[in-house]
C-alpha cells in the first residue's frame, strides 16, 4: 500500500500524479536553493573569514543588477508555482457533468453515505474503477473533513451547506478514509475506507445490497408527506409557489431584481429559511422546515428537485436577466457634442 517513494501515499486516482507533480515541484525547488545557499554560506565563511586582529572590511554601495536578479528570479519561480497549483485546483475542484453522484453525510462520529439507486452504507463507500464520482456532501452537526490521501482529495463538509469534490478511481483496491478536521473526543476513529471494484464487481454489489428507496423516490415521497405538493404542484409545476420543473440549475429572477442560480445551495436554503431569497412573483407564504427535515431527507428533496430537470448550464443568461427587458438607453447621438 506504499508508493516507491517514502512518505507518499498510493497513487490511486487520475488528480493522483498531477497534485503530486506540483508537490514534487515545490520539493526540488526547496532542495535546491537548501543547497545553494548552504553553499555559497560555507564558501564566504571561508573566503571573506577574519585574517588579521583589527581588519575592518572595505564599505559596499549596493548593487542594483545583484538586487534586481535576486527579486526577478524568485519572483519568477513563485509564479511557476502560483500557475502550475492553480490550474491543478481549478481541475480538482470542477465537478464534471456525467459523473456518478453519491450523498455523504458526516455526523459524529461517522460517514454515512447514500448512493443515487438507494444503497447506503456507513464509513464504507463502494465505487467502480475508471468512473467519475461526484460526492455532495454536508453534515448534521460540526465541521468534518473527507481527506481519501490515495486520491490526494481532501475537502470539509460544512454545517448547513453542501460541499463537493470529484474522483475517478484508476486501481482497484481499498483505499483510507479520514476526518481530517478534528471534530471532537472520537475524531480519530471517524475513519473508513473506500473500496474500489471492477464495474462488473460493483454492479454486484449494487444488486446484492439491498437497496432502500433511491433519493429521488424517497424525496419525492417527502414532497407529498410535507405537503410541498399544496403549493408547487403535484409534480412540481408551480402553483402558489414557484414551479419546479427544469429549476436545477438555472438562473432565477428574485424579488429586488437579483438573479441567482438554482444550485444545491440555493435550493436547500430555500427550503430550510424560504424567506431569505424570494422567487420574483411570489409572496413569502412558504413555511420553514428548518428542524423538521434531516440532512438525510433534505439530501433526497434536493435529489428529487434534480430529477424534475434543468440546465446544468453555468451562467447560462435567461430572457428575464437579459438587458432586452430592460427599457432602451436613449443611444448618445454623434450630434449631440
Ligand atoms: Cu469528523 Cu474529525
């Protein structure tokens, strides 16, 4: 479970080789420059050393060229660093499209996940190999971090909003799980691991676990027993409340003029405080659920939202925000000067 390398983890995922090229990176430049400065350090103790009681060295102006070259180069080598890091994050931290979705919730002190077709397990997460999987995830109490090393992923789950981050696993195997957010008196013992098959062997598994209802039927359940139905719809076409369908994902016109789009967020603070962004059109009649909904129940709300469709469109511009709305500028005339 090592790699040939000492001190570094597995490499387990595609993010794998690239976090650890940047980390390697850093490791040569901080190595090298060790053992240039070590260097020239020991070559001047030596050859500028005291030679005569009473010597007084001779005074030195500055040098511009010597300063220059001392600013310019590192200043270089920063932004080497600064790029290369940035383009690997910005990866690491962009969910693609087509990826498998599981639920994870941490609680302490455990991780409880839920995939899309229904199967949960706890401290465990089965995945097949060369897929991509997109986790959204959140928690029921304080602050937990999901760190997988063998993926290089490490992202906290925040109290009251979701957090993402995405893997494709390259090796079948068994891969650490850690909280690497210290959460309390078992913190250490939050761990699990993450277990990747074959796509055959996890299909396998898939079918041999029983499954509880998947998220979206589960949320679509609560959506009748909650009595959202009462107001957008039984199937989520709008009524007293804004409609549901295609939401996920687009831009929504509030009252006040602001837009904002319909993401994971936006819809679970929607449901547990609906006054704080009202839908432009609408009256601030929507209850609170705050309390009486589980991270759980919310994560199946949010999924059976997902499933009524939308544009997974990032800022896509919608007619209502587009300046066409707006009334015409009077166009300044070249006469007018
Ligand atoms: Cu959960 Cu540390």
């Amino acid at each position: 479970m090592q790699s040939w390398v000492p001190f570094v983890p597995e490499s387990a995922s595609t993010m794998s080789w690239k976090v650890d090229a940047v980390y390697f990176y850093l490791s040569g430049v901080t190595l090298f420059f060790t053992l240039l400065i070590s260097a020239i350090l020991i070559f001047f103790v030596i050859r500028y050393r005291r030679r005569t009681p009473y010597e007084i060295p001779r005074p030195i102006a500055g040098s511009h060229k010597l300063e220059t070259l001392w600013t310019v180069i590192p200043f270089v080598i920063a932004m080497t660093i600064f790029g290369w890091s940035a383009k690997v994050y910005f990866e690491q931290y962009s969910p693609p499209q087509n990826a498998i979705e599981v639920y994870v919730v941490g609680k302490q002190w455990m991780w409880k996940i839920q995939h899309s077709t229904g199967q949960r397990e706890i401290n465990e997460l089965h995945v097949p190999v060369g897929k991509k999987v997109k986790l959204i995830m959140t928690t029921e109490d304080v602050i937990h971090d999901f760190f997988v090393p063998a993926f290089r992923m490490k992202t906290d789950v925040v109290p009251g909003k979701y957090t993402t981050q995405w893997f494709e696993a390259t090796k079948t195997g068994t891969y650490h799980l850690f909280c690497a957010e210290y959460c309390g008196m078992n913190h250490s013992g939050m761990i699990g691991s993450v277990v990747v098959m074959e796509t055959r062997e996890f299909d396998n598994w898939l079918s041999g676990n029983v499954s509880s209802s998947s998220p979206v039927a589960a949320g679509q359940q609560l959506y009748q027993t909650l009595g959202c139905v009462s107001c957008h719809g039984a199937s989520g076409e709008g009524g007293r409340g804004p409609s549901l369908i295609g939401l996920f994902g687009k831009q929504t016109q509030l009252v006040g003029g602001q837009t904002v789009r319909a993401d994971e967020s936006y819809i679970r603070e929607s449901i547990l405080n609906p006054q704080s962004k009202l839908v432009d059109g609408f009256g601030p009649i929507m209850p609170t659920f705050q309390g009486q909904v589980s991270e759980d129940q919310l994560a199946q709300l949010l999924a059976y939202v997902k499933s009524l469709g939308g544009s997974q469109n990032q800022g896509a511009p919608t007619p209502a925000s587009s300046p066409a709305n707006k009334p015409a500028q009077p166009s300044p005339s070249p006469k007018a000067r």
